[in-house]
C-alpha cells in the first residue's frame, strides 16, 4: 500500500482584537483607513452603521475594564445594551463559519439593575459583559468535545423584579468537522477505463476511480447564493486540462492520480487506489481547482470553476519526455461569474 500524507487545509477564522484610540496619526493608520475606505465602498449603510455602533461600545468596554477607577455614569437602554453585548461577544469569540457535526447547548440566566425608565449603567454593563466571558468560557472548557469551537452566544431579555432585570443565556459549542472524507473504508476503486472496484466489479462500464472522485467533487461543489433582488450570470467559458504530473503535496505525492515508469510496468497496487489515496486524490484536486489554479493562472477573484471531467488514462507523458503513465487526466471548466439585477436579466428557464 502506498504511503500517502492527507492535508487537510483548514480554515481557521480570526477573533476580533479590542485597541484603544490612537492618539498619533502615523503611515501605518494611513495605511489602515484606505483599506477601510475601500472596504467600506462596499458596504452598506447597514453594515457600516453596525460596524461603527460594534466599534464605539468595544472601545468604552475595554476603557472601563482597563481603568476600573473611572466611573463613566453613562446610561443606555437595557435591550440597547443586551444587543450590544451579544454582538461584541460574538464578534470576539464566536467562530460562525466552521463546520460542526454536532453542538451542545447550555444555558442559564444573570441579572442586571435597571431603573425606572428600563435603563441600565454602563458601568453595570462592563461588570455584567466580565461575568458572561467567565460564565461562557467554563461552559466551554468543560465540553468535552475533541476538537470544539464556539459558535453562538444569544441573549434574551427577561423579567424584571425589584429593578433587577433578568437575562437567559443560551451558549452553543460545536464539534468542528475537520474529518469528513467522502469514501469509506468500503472505496477501493480501479484507477481508470471504467473497470469498477478493485476486484473489477460493481462498475457496470460506468464506474471507477477517477469518475467517482469527479461525482465527490461536483456533489461537493460549494455553493454561492446572490443578495435578494440579484442572480448570477457567466462568460468567458475556459477550458482547463492537467495531465496530473503537474502538482505535489509537502511530501513530494501528486495532488491529482498519476503514476509513471519507464518500463511500462504497473502492479496492481499502483492500479488500486485504496480508500485513503481516493480521499488524497480527491483533496488534491480541490486543493489544484479552488486554490492552485487561480493563482498561477492569475485569474481574477470572479473567476469559478463549474464542472470538472476526469478519466483515468494509461498513455506517455509528453511532459515527461514521453514516459509511460497511469493518471487521471483533468479537465476543469470555469467562468467568470457576475452580479445582475433580476428583472433586467430574468432568470434562467427550462429548455
């Protein structure tokens, strides 16, 4: 059997980092409010103004904490306040676009004064935002889960008794799927010419290993959804063909199928892919599809693959001085993608 390394490659998202204001205006902040200028042309007045109220609250939280003597007396609306923790909470720990298999919930409730007019401190909110983090993080670190991420904290205003107003807290931790693989132990496929599996049958002249890694990328295409009021439309159609010689992992594996020898002479176990090579196989030709091409291609950011076609070869690599080669040979169609407004271009019909 041969040894193959699978990597994985993991997104992994990034906590929100609380700074106090700047007193200097040097290159560097320069720098940074051109970026946020260009980022915010695309921005709506939505997510601007969330952004600056997100800004302005984690900016007085992280003041009060680092200066407990200051007593700001500020009030603010309790729901006001209730939004604004749980949005400052979640914007510094929650990891909402992992994938998780599975999710445990706890919850519980804490209290906070109000006043007459249901308002509360601001200074309240700084000590009651200190016992969330903690109430949180021991639900966390006692979830047993192998590999945990946190996913949501929602808050919800409850009653108020005696000017103590109640808040229920609901936390959710998730198992991160970072092991899913599309074959199972049972996917030990002949690499090519439709042979089926290993033992040459359940392939009906239709199956093999370059087909069935081809159907695990297609049903795993990920999928991109348009605003409202908005479709996607395509052009520039390009063909992309890889003989599979071209790319390899850290360890010198080929990302996609291919095997060569100068005799011409394969063995079986060459000809078998086994269920951890299909999984290899069929990370390394995402990782070539999603990642490798667009970049040595130097192809634009709406440039996105739409179907692939892989069959699995046995012929002479002209790449390789004409050597004799097992491989699945790859051809991967994208297009440049564009927003439209429906109702100027309607959308797509059955023929």
């Amino acid at each position: 059997m041969k040894k193959i390394k699978v990597i994985l490659g993991l997104a992994v998202s990034a906590i929100i980092v609380a700074v106090l204001i700047l007193n200097s205006c040097g290159k560097q902040e320069l720098v940074e409010q051109t970026v946020t200028d260009k980022q915010e042309n695309k921005m709506s007045e939505q997510d601007i103004s969330f952004q600056d109220n997100l800004v302005q609250f984690r900016d007085k939280v992280n003041y009060i904490r680092k200066n407990p003597e200051y007593k700001s007396g500020e009030i603010m609306d309790s729901d006001e306040a209730i939004l604004h923790m749980e949005s400052l909470f979640n914007a510094t720990y929650s990891f909402n676009d992992e994938h998780y298999t599975k999710t445990k919930t706890d919850k519980t409730t804490i209290q906070i004064g109000v006043n007459e007019n249901d308002e509360v401190s601001l200074d309240d909110v700084v000590v009651t935002f200190g016992e969330i983090i903690n109430i949180v993080t021991q639900f966390y670190y006692q979830c047993d889960f192998n590999q945990k991420g946190f996913l949501l904290l929602d808050l919800e205003k409850g009653e108020t008794t005696n000017n103590q107003l109640e808040i229920s807290m609901r936390s959710v931790i998730g198992e991160k799927d970072s092991e899913w693989e599309p074959f199972g132990p049972d996917d030990d496929w002949w690499y090519g010419y439709k042979k089926g599996d290993c033992d040459w049958i359940n392939g009906n002249g239709i199956f093999d290993a370059a087909v069935k890694i081809q159907e695990a990328i297609m049903n795993n295409k990920p999928l991109v959804y348009p605003p409202p009021g908005y479709r996607f439309a395509y052009s520039d159609y390009e063909l992309i063909e890889r003989f599979g010689h071209e790319y390899k992992d850290e360890s010198g594996a080929y990302l996609i199928f291919y095997f060569e020898n100068e005799l011409g002479s394969f063995t079986w176990d060459d000809k078998c892919l086994v269920p951890d090579e299909m999984n290899f196989h069929y990370f390394g030709e995402e990782e070539v599809i999603y990642n490798i091409l667009p970049v040595e291609l130097n192809k634009p950011a709406n440039w996105v693959f739409m179907e692939c076609f892989l069959e699995g070869l046995s012929e002479e690599n002209p790449g390789a001085g004409d050597i004799p080669s097992i491989h699945h040979n790859n051809e991967l169609t994208y297009a440049l993608r564009y927003l439209v407004a429906v109702g100027v271009i309607d959308p797509p019909i059955e023929l």
